[in-house]
C-alpha cells in the first residue's frame, strides 16, 4: 500500500520538472506575473468543474477556516508560481530547480516550529545528501556556481517558503478531500494573483499579454495548466495526506534531477560530476523510503508509551482522488 502512495508524490515532482524548462519557453512571450495568473484561472476553472462534479456545491464551504485557506492559497499557489516564474527571467531552469530540492529540509523546519514535531534524524540527514547531489548536478562540482543566482535565488528562497506551509498545511485539513483542498486553496492564490496582475499592469510593471502571445504560448500553458496545475497538485496533496508532509517532500529532491534530464535531452551535455549527483539524490530517496517503512513497520509491533513523542505522518488515513 505504502508503496503504491509514493506513485502519487513521484507523479507531482516529474511533471514540475519538467514544468520549469516548459515556462522558461513561454516567458518570452509572456510575462511571468500573467503568465502565472492566465495559467491558475484555466487550472482552478477545471478544478472547480471536478469538485462539483464529485463533491457538489456543499464542497465549496470553508467552514469557519476561510482566513486559513486564503492563507494557505496565497502562499501555495500565489506565492510559489508567481515567484518561480519571476525568479526563471533571472537563472536557468536547472538553477532554480536546486531551490525546489531544500523543499524537504524546510518543510521538516516548518513542521517542527508549528507542530513540536523534530525531524527525525535518519530523515533530516537524507534529505542533506539528497540535497548534496542535488548541488553536484547544478553546479558541477564549483562552489562558485552558486554565486550566480542572485535575484532568482532570493526569489526562490521566498517560494520555497511558501510551498512548505502549503504542503504542511494540507495536513490540516483532515475531513476534506484532497480535491476540495486543492480546489479551494486554488481558488484563494487565483484572486490574489488576479489582483497583482491587475495592479502590475495598470501600473507598467508589466504589459497584458495580446491574443497572438497567448496562442503562441498555448501548448506550454496547456502543459502547465493540466499537467503541472491539477493533475500534478492533486497527486501532491493525496500523497501529503497517506504519506505525511515530511516523508512526501523528500520527493522535491527529484525536481531539479527531472529539470536536468529534459536539458540534457535539448542538448545539454553532462559531465561526470553532474551524473554522480543525480546518482547519489535518487540513492538518498530510495534509502529515505525504505528508513520510514522500516519505522513503519516497527510502530505496527511495539506501541509507543503513552507520553511519549513520536514523529508521524500528521494524517494518515486514506482519503478520495479524482479518477481513482
């Protein structure tokens, strides 16, 4: 069971890896604040339509945690696009994929400052290695390859901020599917990038884009919109809820790996330091996997005190995905 739960997280990060060559493309024709904006209001249009669909007009309440998922979507959505898309006009798309790999380190830092919840030691450190490798693949084994990110790498640390909240807010809302989840959180970072569009382009920080930019850009936005925006997010929050925040973000470390593959393919050659690390985040994800369900596994045979703390999925009960 456990197992076929990773195929959810693993699904998310290939398709975001990919995403972030795919818009490089089309911010040459689009700015990234629209482009961001025009590609949330198609992804949270076909959302809505899933959720009713599925869950009725009952689904679109937020209770009394309406100022949480307005929160949540600003950050997740709003925040993490909107910054991603703005920090790709300042580095290449492997350089900012490396942002997205310290998803798991954060996450498990945000955990433990919300929630009381230490990192556990096995995990923290895999993620560190992951990470390592991670580093070798952008930077080619030169430290001051690092030097180069500049604004883009101040981007992205905000970004990176902002999905590690959404991730473990999505732990937080154990009664709602994921799909309403998604939905609603999308809706809320929708708004709040329609405002700042608004705002940029009244202003002249930006220009809105002419019909021809957008049919130029149409398959890129086609991609982020069904592949990167909904499917993709679905199967991130599924796997968040069976999996726990902590064990689902150490899957970020592929991100960049996955970024990496589809340059090499446009013809980017890599060396043998960059190959080593890709080797060495794909073996540190592997070894985390089999480090929680050996814990797993153990938590089944010998119960825990009762006051005792123990680090877990904050969520562990499966719950409803589309076309599942």
């Amino acid at each position: 069971m456990r197992t076929r739960n990773t195929a959810f997280p693993l699904f998310a990060v290939l398709g975001w890896g990919v995403m972030f060559p795919v818009l490089a493309s089309a911010l040459t024709r689009v700015d990234a604040l629209n482009l961001t904006t025009a590609r949330y209001v198609l992804a949270t249009a076909v959302l809505l339509a899933l959720l009713l669909a599925r869950e009725g007009v009952a689904a679109l309440g937020t209770g009394r945690r309406g100022v949480e998922v307005l929160l949540l979507g600003g950050l997740g959505f709003a925040g993490f696009n909107t910054l991603t898309n703005l920090a790709l006009g300042y580095a290449a798309p492997q350089q900012i994929a490396l942002f997205a790999s310290t998803v798991p380190v954060v996450t498990q830092l945000v955990r433990w400052a919300r929630d009381g919840v230490r990192p556990r030691p096995a995990l923290f450190g895999l993620s560190l290695v992951a990470l390592v490798g991670v580093g070798l693949v952008i930077t080619r084994g030169r430290l001051d390859g690092l030097g180069q990110f500049g604004v883009g790498g101040l981007l992205m640390i905000g970004a990176v901020l902002g999905w590690a909240f959404y991730t473990h807010g999505a732990s937080r809302f154990p009664e709602w599917s994921a799909l309403r989840y998604t939905t609603l959180t999308a809706v809320a970072g929708t708004l709040a990038m329609l405002a700042a569009s608004a705002v940029a382009d009244l202003t002249g920080l930006q220009h809105a884009p002419a019909a021809a930019d957008l049919v130029a850009v149409a398959p890129q936005l086609a991609y982020a919109v069904l592949v990167a925006a909904v499917l993709a997010v679905l199967a991130w929050n599924t796997g968040v809820r069976r999996l726990g925040p902590a064990d689902a973000a150490l899957f970020m470390n592929l991100v960049p790996v996955t970024t990496f593959a589809v340059q090499t393919v446009r013809g980017y050659r890599p060396g043998a330091v960059e190959l080593v690390g890709a080797a060495l985040t794909i073996a540190a994800l592997v070894a985390a996997n089999l480090v929680t369900r050996t814990r797993a596994r153990s938590a089944t045979v010998t119960a825990p005190a009762p006051d005792a703390v123990v680090d877990r999925p904050a969520v562990v009960e499966p719950v409803a995905v589309v076309g599942r």
